[in-house]
C-alpha cells in the first residue's frame, strides 16, 4: 500500500518513472553499490504503523509516562528556566513556512533572513555590542566557541574560568577547550559566592588569553565585579568572555557597557520552552571588526540595499569565513544551530520592550530574594547560602538532611525541589540551588515554604 | 515568461522601526503586594555602578503589530511546506510529517524540565532509548548518542572520540592526522580540525571519487583516522570503500561514516558491513525533523561497541523495565551540548521511523534514488549542461552537474538560474560546496517527498529559464522579479566598512569611520 509520506510509491507512476529514466527496475540504479556491501536482510526494525490515529496513539502512550514540570510546582533551574512563554512566541514559530525552511537564502528565505537579522539587531542592543550571530546550541557551546576564538586571537593558551561554573558548561569547556587549552579554575568567595578577585589577580599573567566570568553565575549569584574582571584581563592582554543572562539586562549593566570583548548566554528564557532542554540557544556576541569576526564562524546576517530602492536585502555577511569554505584550514566548526529559537527571542523582545524587560528583571529579583528568605526562616535550613545579590536563582543548605531524600518527599507531595548540588560542589555540604520566575506566585512559595517545614520537621 | 507565482512582498520595516514610545505587547506577571512590601528595592545589593544606565533600545511595539510583522515575514520564506524545496542538494529536505509537530508540543514534551528526576520523565527517556535501538539498526553500529545538537555538532563529536580512543592507547600525540575528502562535507575537516586535528584531504580521481593509491599516499603512522561522506556530496558512491576502511585500520586509523544524508542508503548498504567503526545521521535531514530554518536539529552519532565508553555523558540505560541516565563514565570526553540534547527531535524522528517500518524506510532510499535519477533525466535536456564524471550519470540521491557549456554559451551560470527560480515558487538550487571544482555546479536532491508532478514542475522551470537566458540573458540576470525583494547589492556583505550586522554597528560606523562608504544601491 503507497504510504502516505511518499507520493512516488504508487506501482504505476513508479514504472513510468523509470521507463523514462531508462531502467528496468530500482535496483539497475544502485549498480555502483558493490553486492557485498548490500545488506540484502530485512532491517531489524518494528513494523511500520502508517496510520496517523494509531501512531499518535502509540506515541502518546509513551510520552504520558512524563509528569511535566509545568503541571507539577517546580523549581529547577540550572541553565534551563521554566518562564511565562507568550502566545504569540509560540504561534510565530509553529509557522510552517520557518518550521520547515533551512538553508535557503536571500530570494527565497528573505523574510526567515529579516527575522534573523532582527534578533542581531535587538541582542545587540541588549547587550551593547555590535555584532551578535545566528546563536550557537547552548550558553555552554557559546561560551566555549568564544573562548576558543580567545585562543585563536591571542595565540595564548590558557583561560581563567569560575569555579562557581555548571557542570554541564564545565564538561563541555573539558572537551571543546582542554585537549590544548589550560583551563584554570579561578575560586569563589565562600560567604558571598563572588568570584575571588585576589585569586584572579595571581592566576593572571601574561599567557591567559581569555577570562571568563558569568553573571549570574552557578549559585545565581549576580557577579557585580564583572567590570573589574574585564579590566584585569585586558591589563595582562587577555580578552574578557562575559556571560549574562538576558533576562537580567533589562536592569543590569549589559556585557558591552564595561568593556566586554564577547558576551555570551542563553536566550531559552525569552519565549522558549524547556522541552527537556530542548529550548536551549546560546547567543554570542562581539565587536564589529574582522579580525574577531574571522574568529568566530557562526552565522552573521547582513542588511543590504536591493535593486528597488528603499527596499532591503539581507544576506550572509562574510561567508567566505565560515567552515563551509574553509574546511580544515583555520576555521572552528559551525553550521545549523538554533534559528528557530532566534526568531522565537526577537519577537520575545520586541513583546517585552525595554519596559517589560526590566519589570521582567525586578520581578524575578523580588520573588527569589523573598523565597529565599521565607526558606532560610525554616528551621534546619540555612539560607540563602551566600550573601551576594541574586538574580532568580539562590542557594540553600539543610543542616541535616540529604537533599535527594528531601527531593524524593517534596515529589511525592508534587513539588520538583530545586537542583542538587552536593555531587557538582561537594564543598557546599548539603546545599541545592533553587529558580524562582513569573511563574511562581506567592501562594506558590507559600507552599513551598509550608511543605518544605513539614518535610524537614 | 509564463510563471504565474508571486511571492508576499510586504517590504516590512525592520522590527525596530514599528510601534511608539509607550507601547508595548507583553506584561509579565508582576509579584504580589506582599512580595513588593518585604522585598521594596529590587536592585538592593547590585552597586549603582553595575546597573542598567539607559535602557535596552528595543521596539517599543502592541501586539497585533508586532504579530502581523512576523507573520508577514513568514510569509516571505519558502519552507518546504509551502514551496518544493529540493533544490536544496545535500540538507535531504523532506516532508516532516505535522502529527509529530503535534506530538513534541505536547506539555509530556515541551513541559519537562532537564533536571526532573528521572522517575517523571520515563516516556521521554523511552523514547531517546527506542531511537538509539532504530539508529542502532539502520547502521550496524552498537551504541548512540542522540546529545549532539547538529550534523556538524556529531562530527566533530566523533572526531573527540576517535581522539579519545588514540590517547587511551598512549597514541595521542603522535596520530595527529585525519584524512577526508574534498567532496566530503566540510564539516568532516572543520569538526576534527576543531577537536584539534590536522587535516589531509583527498581529491577526487576521474571516477569522481578518491583512488586507492591516494588514500595510500595518504596514511602514515601519524593517522588516526578518516572522516568520509559516501556517496559524496556529488551523489558518487566509491566502490572501493571497503578497502578504505581496511587499509586505514592496518596504519592503525579509526574509520568515521559521514551519513548525515543517508537518504539513498537506509536499507540499502550499513556502516558496519563497509567497516565504519563511528557514524552519524542528522535527524533533521534524513530522519525527517524539519530544519526549522537552521535548527535547532540533532546529529546522532553512532559507535563500535568498544569505543561506547567514549560517548559523552550521560547515556540512556534500560535497567529492566525502568530508564536511567547514566552519569558514571570515567572515559567519557566530556559533554558537547548541555543536558541530553534536543530531545523534542528525537520524539519526531522515533514517530517518522516507526510510521515506516523496515519496509517503508528502505522505500524511502529507494524512491529517493529513483527522484534523482528521473530529475536527472529531465535536466540532461537543458542546453550545455554536462557530467563531471562517468560516474555521474547514475546518481543515488542527489548530483552535482555543471552548466559550464551554458555559462559560456550565455553568460548565465548555475547561480543565477537558481536565483530565478525563486520566480517559479521553488526555492533555489544549491550550487556546491567551496571550493568549486565542477564549474558551474548545481547539485539537487529530490528526496522521497516528492511527486512525479514535483519533479516535472522544477524540470520545466529549469529548462523555461534556460531558453529565457539563451533569448535575453540579462533579463535573466536581474532577476529574480516576483520574490519579497530584488536582487541585491551583496558586495556589502563583504566589505567590513560597509556590512551593518545591526542598526547599533550601522549607528557606530556611520559616526566614526570616515572612510566608510554610504550605503548605496549597486548591485554586483
């Protein structure tokens, strides 16, 4: 029976088609694959279910053995966020024509190309700096790509980067960077969770080629001495990575405005579901001068003049850079990364406003600074564990109890506790680190407050 | 000209440039009284030096304008649901089934956070597990990851592992080489590159693909392995590729399977039985997720059971009837991408496998195959178009020809045809990889999506612009005419005193550098 995905399955059309072609049947078409490479078997697959209800059936079957976060009281962080995602995110990029474009270029894609080009133009003026590209998978890749270009830049080959770090971006950066890379891990401030800024001081010299420095960072502490790093790598000629989440720039001192050579981050927050980590897109941005663009080989969009006038074009800026052209010559990898989610962040921003942004920015710092508050009053708890400013994430320590037992009693009374940090920071004890958005009201953490005492007492 | 198609041209301002100050499309949920009254100053603790001076510039826009802008621009982009899209040669655009759109926007999807314990997210853990079974499957191969978030994100993933395996061996530091093509994809030299290699690239002999000889002269005792696309991205299948595979295992060398695209070979020929060690598929080529417009996307890469310890952490494990991550992998290189990966494309591409079955996924290669060669059949009547090789008159998925004659014939070459198509509804035809070695390339690939009647409508187009070209080649030439704009004046896009990646490097440049040029309308 002619499935339904392909139309050319039907006997007839078939035999037509090859009657003009000239052959007798398909397999006249693969002469050049030698017979005894032919797997000739059956492939071991389960039988084929081309009906649409029963597969959907199937399906969903499987996927309802998922409790979503979203229908559960949550508070997990750690580099994916449960925020409010508009409607109109979502209704912009289930469009098909996006959905199911690629890699089709200024005649054909010019509106994908203008939607692209826009969320360069509104991330650059996030973070102030001129040039953002086509964001990479995550803020761990991104990070990692501006730090390899840190290296290519400088031809040094050492970078400094917080102890205070995720384990994911720390495993990523092991790979990516450390096979010729020293990475030098530069500690925190055990009361404030700052980095150590004399700590900083003796590591730098002369042979670091980046510094990297987050805000906020692993324990959601809002790095303020971030100014202060950059200005210490530049002294020692090193470039400063900064990373920042968007959702704070609406407040905070974008990456740019104290001297930052790259910023990088994750804009899943801005209209993206977390989809398991699905909605992840690192943005990186830069200055505008060659050299460091040369570096970098993500995707750039340009705007350009047409042959109508008045009317604008937009095309790659400098493909002859990108590892499509240089192959293994010079170029880092790239290729595709997160555009969809690019689009989904422009129309993100372009919602928000600078007046959204920033209500966004002080809402999050007012909910989390109260939760963390209301947490620490429990008795048995001590928090927040550190003393710097947060942005929507802090840290707590039970004073005697393990966390995945207290998790696995949170869970069964439907509340997801915050991230376990005791196997990443063994140093910080019995300690989790907890997100709390615009999703979360204050019943919500009333409640949590009330079942977390009960669950300790 | 007797195409009827025209493209939306709404010659929508830039996002910046609608709305006013004061509007604005989104209210966030603010905090409670009570929230504000215990927690009064925001900011308290951030040092005035450290917060925002000016705000952000962004649009200041209400939502129903915001809205139509970028439903106008959707509405000037040809994805494949709206346009035949296989001019696109080497990305496999094909059908992606809408249920699975449904399916991943599901909240048992797009709900579920990374960190849930894994009792909550059994079905999406099933899921990743059942795919890695599938891929395990269609290649040969005993072990998957489904973490790294794109083709070229899978190459270079393998390359870390092919280093890994080296080191393991205390061979690291002296097999600093890997050999690959130059039809191959170039993300099979930038990936090992960027894990660190030098890379040593084979060129074609007159067959199309790399002689035997070549690959000989190529091996030392510093190779670690081969990183190879076949069939090559002209759709050339080298015959001798099972003597590749065994000649780079004696110096030594791991083989990688660049199967990115194995649209014309699911059923038909496996990475094992040609003595692959590493492989990898993209999902969203092959395995029908859409490319949503350059991700995200996943690349799966695939493993010899003895290089599985390798993988990048965590893995899926069945233990029983119960799913579990697993973290414990002391040999591991590390991680590639945060989490598992984009796990929503692995429910599209599980969902697409199984409405196959063994049978309709062989049939999948088989038609595709079949597209190419009938599409080849219609486009050999174009004037001056030729064959770069023997070898290329039979292709598998796709082909790469040259309307070199044409070009010298007319002034009118690959890249302009492709431009005009635009014109017909069809979204433009790849030319070729860099560097240029057939003149004049196109290379289509006409996956299995596509209708006799899909292929005799490109066929026609193609041929209807030909004779266009021979009649007025610069009516040709200043195309295309009916798309959401004209052609453009690309010399901007390379020039750093003129390229304006955002209106904040287009304010910087216009006020410091004098030698900057205006903008200017001069197309090239």
């Amino acid at each position: 029976m002619p499935h339904p995905y392909i139309p050319n399955s039907a006997p007839k059309v078939r035999a037509e088609m090859l009657r003009i072609i000239g052959a007798k049947s398909i397999d006249d078409l693969y002469t050049t694959v030698p017979k005894e490479l032919r797997y000739n078997d059956r492939l071991p697959l389960e039988e084929g279910i081309p009906e649409e209800g029963r597969l959907r059936r199937h399906v969903t079957g499987i996927l309802n053995k998922n409790t979503p976060a979203t229908e559960m009281l949550s508070f997990l962080g750690a580099g994916c966020y449960q925020h409010e995602v508009p409607a109109v995110c979502d209704e912009i990029n289930r469009r098909g024509e996006f959905v199911t474009s690629y890699a089709g270029d200024t005649y054909g894609d010019h509106g994908r190309l203008q939607a692209l080009w826009e969320f360069q133009d509104l991330m650059a003026e996030l973070v102030e700096l001129d040039v953002v590209t086509t964001p990479n998978y995550d803020w761990s890749t991104a990070a990692a790509m501006a730090l390899r270009s840190c290296v290519m830049l400088t031809g040094r080959k050492r970078v400094l980067v917080p102890a205070a770090l995720l384990l994911d971006r720390r495993l990523v950066f092991a790979d990516y960077l450390s096979h010729d890379v020293q990475v030098d891990e530069i500690p925190f401030n055990e009361e404030t969770g700052l980095l150590d800024l004399d700590a900083l001081r003796a590591a730098l010299a002369d042979d670091v080629a980046a510094v990297y420095i987050e805000y906020p960072n692993a324990f959601g502490v809002v790095d303020y001495q971030a100014p202060e790093v950059v200005e210490l790598a530049h002294e020692h000629g090193a470039l400063a990575v900064v990373g920042a989440d968007p959702t704070g720039l609406g407040l905070l001192a974008a990456p740019g405005s104290f001297g930052a050579d790259f910023a990088v981050g994750d804009v899943q927050p801005l209209g993206m579901h977390m989809s398991y980590g699905g909605g992840l897109s690192g943005y990186l941005a830069f200055h505008n001068d060659p050299a460091v663009i040369e570096s970098c080989p993500a995707f750039i969009f340009a705007k350009t003049a047409t042959l109508e006038p008045g009317q604008n074009g937009f095309g790659y800026l400098n493909f002859d850079r990108t590892h499509y052209v240089k192959r293994g010559e010079g170029s880092q990898n790239g290729g595709t990364t997160t555009a969809l989610w690019a689009i989904t962040a422009a129309a993100y921003l372009g919602l928000l406003g600078p007046q959204g942004l920033r209500e966004l920015g002080e809402g999050l710092m007012q909910r989390s600074r109260y939760a963390a508050e209301r947490l620490g009053e429990i008795p048995g708890v001590t928090g927040p564990r550190f003393s710097g400013p947060i942005l929507k994430e802090f840290v707590i320590t039970y004073d005697n109890h393990e966390v995945a037992a207290v998790d696995d009693a949170l869970r069964a009374r439907g509340i997801f506790g915050g991230k376990d940090l005791s196997v990443d920071f063994p140093t910080l004890g019995r300690s989790s680190l907890w997100a709390v958005t615009e999703v979360h009201t204050k019943d919500d953490i009333d409640r949590l407050v009330e079942v977390l005492t009960e669950v300790l007492a | 000209m007797t195409a009827q198609f025209q493209q939306a041209r709404w010659n929508e301002p830039l996002l910046s440039e609608i709305g006013s100050p004061g509007e604005r499309g989104y209210i966030p949920s603010p905090p409670e009284a009570e929230i504000i009254a215990r927690v009064p100053d925001a900011l308290s603790g951030i040092p005035a030096s450290f917060q925002r001076a000016e705000p952000p510039r962004l649009p200041e826009v209400a939502q129903p304008q915001l809205m139509r802008h970028f439903m106008r621009l959707s509405q000037e982009t040809m994805g494949n649901d709206v346009a035949v899209d296989f001019g696109l040669g080497t990305c496999t655009m094909k059908y992606s089934p809408k249920v699975n759109e449904h399916l991943v926007r599901l909240p048992e999807v797009s709900g579920l956070h990374p960190l849930q314990h894994v009792d909550t997210v059994q079905g999406i853990l099933e899921i990743l597990w059942r795919l890695e079974q599938m891929l395990c499957a269609i290649s040969g191969l005993d072990r998957f990851t489904l973490q790294p978030p794109s083709g070229s994100a899978a190459v270079y993933t393998n390359a870390s592992i092919v280093r890994a395996y080296h080191r393991s061996r205390g061979e690291g530091e002296q097999r600093n080489e890997i050999i690959s093509s130059i039809f191959s994809h170039p993300c099979d030299q930038s990936g090992p590159y960027s894990a660190g290699y030098k890379i040593v690239q084979l060129y074609p002999g007159p067959n199309g693909y790399p002689e035997v000889d070549a690959l000989k002269a190529a091996l030392s005792d510093r190779t670690a392995g081969i990183v190879i696309t076949n069939p090559e991205d002209t759709g050339i299948y080298n015959p001798h590729i099972k003597e590749f595979t065994r000649l780079v295992h004696e110096a030594g060398g791991l083989c990688v399977y660049d199967q990115a695209n194995a649209n014309g070979m699911m059923g038909i020929a496996r990475a094992k039985e040609a003595g692959f060690d590493l492989c990898h598929f993209n999902m969203h080529k092959t395995f029908s997720s859409p490319h949503n417009g350059m991700g995200p996307a996943m690349g799966a890469s695939g493993v010899r059971e003895d290089l599985a310890r390798f993988l990048p952490a965590p893995v899926v494990e069945k233990r029983g009837d119960l799913f579990e991550l697993d973290w414990n992998r002391p040999e591991s290189i590390g991680k590639v991408r945060s989490f598992v990966g984009n796990a929503q494309i692995a429910v599209r591409s599980y969902s697409w496998i199984l409405a196959l079955g063994p049978d309709g996924i062989r049939e999948v290669a088989e038609t595709a195959v079949l597209n190419a060669n009938y599409l080849a059949a219609l486009l050999r009547e174009v004037p001056g178009m030729s064959q770069p090789f023997p070898t290329s008159n039979t292709p598998l998925e796709q082909f790469r020809w040259s309307l070199e004659g044409f070009k010298e014939e007319t002034g009118v070459g690959s890249s302009d045809i492709s431009r005009n198509l635009s014109d017909y509804g069809l979204q433009p035809i790849f030319t070729s990889h860099h560097p240029y070695l057939v003149p004049e390339p196109i290379t289509p690939e006409p996956a299995e999506s596509f209708s006799k009647a899909d292929l005799d409508t490109f066929g026609n187009a193609f041929l209807d612009i030909a004779h266009r070209a021979q009649a007025d080649p610069d009516e040709v030439l200043n195309g295309p005419y009916r798309n959401a704009c004209r052609r453009i004046d690309s010399a901007a896009l390379d020039d750093p005193y003129r390229w304006v990646p955002s209106s904040r490097a287009e304010r910087t440049r216009m006020c410091n550098a004098a030698e900057s040029a205006p903008l200017h309308n001069q197309p090239s």
